[in-house]
C-alpha cells in the first residue's frame, strides 16, 4: 500500500527552485527531492533504476563554474527576498 499524499505546492515555491543552467531552466536535485518529500539520494537511486523512463537529456552533472554560478544566483535570490 502506498502511503503518498497529495500535497498542493505553490507555484511560487516550485518557480523559485528552477534556476537558469547551460541556458537551460533546471532544478537541482536537492530540490526536486525536497519537493517529493524524500531524500536525494532516494530520489537519484529512483532515476537510475528507472532511467529508461527519463529523456536522455532529463540530469546532467554541473561543472565547478556552474555550481559558483548557481550558488551566486541563490544567494542574489535570498538577499532580494530580504529587501522591503
């Protein structure tokens, strides 16, 4: 028996975890498993045994360049939640 729930996620809350990356808009797989409510590392082992079901595009792995990226991106979003 499975114990999912539905759960109604804003769209401001999934808007605000996809970010820009090979100018492609993405989410970050800690993200995405927060969202389902499971860890990352279930979320990946889900992907990988199930990889057949995924377009080939579907993950990649960032560069050091992208992830400085993303991190700058996070923390400019965090600070103008901050602002009046």
């Amino acid at each position: 028996m499975s114990s999912l729930k539905n759960v109604t996620i804003s769209d401001e809350v999934v808007m605000s975890k996809i970010y820009v990356i090979r100018d492609q808009k993405v989410m970050v797989d800690r993200d995405l498993a927060e969202l389902y409510g499971v860890e990352t590392k279930v979320l990946k082992q889900a992907v990988r045994c199930n990889i057949t079901r995924f377009p080939e595009d579907f993950m990649f792995e960032m560069t050091k360049e992208e992830l400085d990226s993303l991190r700058s991106q996070f923390v400019t979003s965090k600070l103008c939640a901050l602002l009046p």
